[in-house]
C-alpha cells in the first residue's frame, strides 16, 4: 500500500499543473494581503474639533424671542440649551487633550433599545439645571436642582484639575449616588457604568484615541448587549448562540483591557474589534477561510484527474495487471489525493504566514491565539501555529468528503470536466443558498441531513455551535460517517466492476 500511495504521489506532483494551481495560490494570498478589503479605520475615532458654538447661539436666541409662539418647543428649547453648555464646557480644553476624549465620550453617550444614556452624567446634570431655570412648569425640584449644580460645578474642578483618575473617581461616586437612588429595574444599567469607569481606572488607561479606548467601547457596547438580552437566553437556540458568542466577547475584552494588549485579540469567529486594520496574526488564523475556494479547488482538480484521466488513456491497465487488488489501488489514490490536500494547505497557511508577516510585521504573532472555551467558561492561550494545526484537523473533514465525491464521480463517468464543473457547483451552492436557507426551522428539517451542513467540525471548536437548529457534533459525526461510508462503499464496488478499455 505504502508504495503504491508514494507511485500516486509521485504522479500527481509531476503534473505541471498542480504547480501552477499553487503558483496562482501564492498570487492571491499576496493579492489579497495587499488589498485587504478588512483593511478599516479604527473604531474608536473620536472628533477633537471645537464645537459649533456659534450655531446654538444663534438658534437659541431666535427661539427666545418667541418663547410665547405656541409652536415653540419648550424641551427642543432646553437640549439646545444643554448641547450649548456642553459645547461651552467641551471648547474650554485643549484639541486632543483627555478631557476633550472625555467629554467625547459622554457627548456620545451610548444606549441600548429604550434604555437611557447612563453614562451622560454630566449631561444628564445641565439638563435638569437649564430645565429648572427655564421651564417654568418644571418638575425638577429644589433639591433636585442644588444638587444638579453642585455635581455639574464638581464635574467641571476635576476637569480643572488635569488629573484624569481623579474624573474617573468622581464620576464613579456620581454614578454610585444615582443608582442608590434609581428604581430597582435601572440599577443594572448603572453599574456596567460603574464598571466601565472602575476597569479605566485600574487598568490606568487615559482617555485617548487608541486601541485600550477602543476596547472598552467595544466592552461597554457587548455588556449593554448581554444585559438587554439575558432573559431570553432560553428562547431558541439562535439567540442562545448570540449570547454565549456575547459572553465570549466579552471575556476576551476585559482580558485585553486588564493586560493591556495593544494589538487586536480578534479570533477566527469574533471580530472583538469590527472596524480595525487586520494585522497578520489575524489573517494567519482565518487562512484556512479565506482561501478556503482556493483549497476546495485544487481537492477537485486532483481528485478528478486522479481516475479518470489515467482511465481515457489506459494507463491504468498496466497498473490492474500487477498483482493488487482493485480496491488497493483506489484507496491508495484516495489516500494520495489526502496527502496531496494537506501539502496544499500547508503550503497555503507557510504563505499566509510569510506574506502577512511581510506585510503587517510579525509581532502580532507573539500575542498568540486567545479565545474563550465555552465548555469551561474559561479564557485559554495557545500559539498560533498549534491553533492552525487544531483548524486543519478539524476542517480536513470537509475536503475528504468532496476528494471522495470527485473519485466517486471519476469511476461513475470518464468526463472530467463535468465532474470537476458540477462538483464546485454543488459546493458553491451549497456554502451560499443552502447554508441560509438551513437557518430556517422549517427548511432544516430536511437540509440538516445534508452532508454540507454537518463536515466543517471547526463550527463546534471551543464550545461553539450550529446555528442550524436540530444540528449538534453528535449528529454531525453520525452524518458525516454516513456519507463518507457511503460515497468509499460505493466508489470501491463501481471501480471493481468498471470496464478499462485501452483508447
């Protein structure tokens, strides 16, 4: 056997044209890493620009002079009041100082479904002020309004201060003062705010525009997330995955953020940071991904010619003369065209790994593979050259089967085109349409039996699953078995009784 596998090796790389297939694969990789089309400005790109002061001036003196108009909003009024301010107090600092970063963030805010801005303390202080002194049917109260002025004149002696911690402390005992005295339903909304500003302030991370800014906004966004959903955790199972996806998040985030990791732990499924440059640690661990066409091509090309090419010249009868059992002969092919895969992922991912590191630099590649195991609700580090020997293990499924179909078409018909051209047809439907389609309940229940929604075993790394309902890896395996049994079976009782005509 083991020489008849190296005979098939060695047949298949003196093929000019499985060069060429690699040749063009180095091409796109560096094609793609030059014109990296995830290639976006950060997340976090706050504006330091002065305010328009002059535009509220003027819009508010024009609606005070017809204060008496029945037209005239009182409450449209008082936010132009507020924005006013707050542009006022926001152009008293330096371009690009803490403080503006700051202001920015608060002038920004943030806020989930019908929840409120929590984190717009010193906004939320100016309104009650301006609404006090200029609503005359005012609800805001005497107490109410000394101790809105006191918090806003306190807000504005730490800003003087120059000592962003000491902000950071103020607006914590601010925000701690609200939720004693917030309704029950609210003091959850108030503490992932305490918790925010608590993480920026153990972690010493100023207010700037950079990338531990931009996890803490990518943080407070996945908290607010995770909080307006938590109950419905057990509604289906689609909403369940989004959870514990948001968890992982999550935890990945407040890692970064308390080791103060300067490069982007995106993994292979989470974008932790949507909008940022990709370095080439990222573009390493989704190699397998995005050249995953480029893979499943050159498996249908191999595995095609690999019969039915020797069959049409008749080459293959001197082979059947020797004393070898037909069935020997095709899984030597079978396990040639596997080996033939895996150098050609292997080739890809070495690429991957060069070019990107050409082109990014190589540093990133230090900070090594962080996920979140959802088995064990625990982080894990590993390198990436163990993470990608972990993707290859458990994506190879995936072109075993399709090698398979292509020598089971190869013995059922001598026309390699019409093999090579109707196997990508069903594999490009089949990762477009039918994955879609499969997220409906109704269509799952048939095409969760398909052998395309059940051969990518990397769906269930770390806890992970489906997101096609009725699908789970205890399924997957007995489908998967099902059809590669089915598809070797059938391949080696057809080839047993082919008739091999010299042409």
């Amino acid at each position: 056997m083991i020489k008849l596998v190296k005979n098939e090796l060695i047949k298949i790389f003196k093929r000019k044209s499985i060069y060429l297939l690699l040749i063009i694969s180095f091409i796109v990789i560096i094609v793609y890493n030059y014109m990296n089309p995830d290639q976006n400005p950060s997340a976090l790109n706050f504006n330091t620009n002065d305010l328009n002061v002059s535009s509220l001036e003027s819009s508010i003196k024009g609606k005070q002079n017809n204060l008496q108009n029945s037209n005239i909003n009182i409450q449209d009024f008082i936010s132009q009041n507020v924005s006013l301010e707050f542009a006022k107090l926001y152009n008293s600092f330096e371009k690009d100082s803490w403080q503006r970063y700051a202001l920015n963030e608060e002038r920004m805010g943030y806020a989930f479904g019908n929840n409120s801005n929590y984190n717009q303390d010193i906004t939320n202080n100016i309104n009650i002020i301006k609404d006090y002194e200029l609503n005359i049917n005012t609800k805001i109260n005497d107490e109410q309004y000394n101790t809105a002025i006191n918090k806003y004149n306190g807000y504005i002696n730490v800003l003087n201060l120059g000592d962003w911690k000491e902000y950071v402390k103020y607006k914590i005992n601010s925000l701690n003062e609200e939720k004693d005295s917030a309704p029950e339903e609210e003091k959850k909304w108030y503490e992932i705010e305490i918790k925010i500003n608590q993480l920026r302030l153990n972690n010493n991370i100023e207010y700037k525009n950079d990338r531990l800014n931009t996890y803490i906004q990518e943080y407070r966004e996945k908290k607010y997330y995770l909080q307006s959903n938590e109950d419905l955790v057990e509604k289906d199972d689609y909403r369940k995955k989004q959870i514990q996806e948001t968890i992982g998040k999550i935890n990945l985030l407040e890692y970064a953020i308390e080791n103060r990791i300067l490069q982007d732990i995106s993994t292979e499924k989470y974008n932790i940071i949507v909008e940022n440059k990709i370095d080439a640690r990222i573009s390493f661990i989704r190699a397998l991904e995005n050249f995953n066409l480029i893979i499943v091509i050159i498996v249908i090309y191999i595995s095609c010619m690999i019969v039915t090419e020797e069959t049409n010249k008749g080459t293959i009868k001197s082979l059947l003369t020797k004393p070898h059992k037909r069935s020997t002969i095709l899984i030597s092919k079978m396990l040639a065209c596997f080996i033939t895969v895996l150098i050609s992922i292997a080739f890809i991912c070495i690429s991957q790994y060069i070019i990107g590191g050409l082109f990014y630099g190589f540093d990133s590649y230090k900070l090594g593979y962080i996920g979140y195991d959802l088995n064990t609700n625990n982080l894990f580090k590993i390198s990436v050259i163990q993470f990608m020997l972990i993707e290859v293990l458990v994506k190879m499924p995936i072109y075993i089967i399709i090698s398979l179909f292509c020598i089971f078409m190869g013995t059922v018909n001598n026309n390699t085109s019409m093999s090579m051209i109707f196997t990508l047809i069903i594999f490009l439907l089949s990762s477009t349409i039918l994955a879609e389609w499969s997220k409906v309940e109704s269509l799952a229940m048939v095409s969760k039996y398909f052998i395309t929604n059940n051969w990518d075993f990397s769906t269930y790394l770390f806890g992970n699953s489906s997101e096609i309902p009725g699908v789970n890896l205890e399924f997957s395996i007995i489908i998967y078995i099902v059809y590669f049994t089915v598809l070797f079976a059938s391949s080696i009782k057809i080839f047993n009784k082919k008739e091999i005509n010299h042409k």
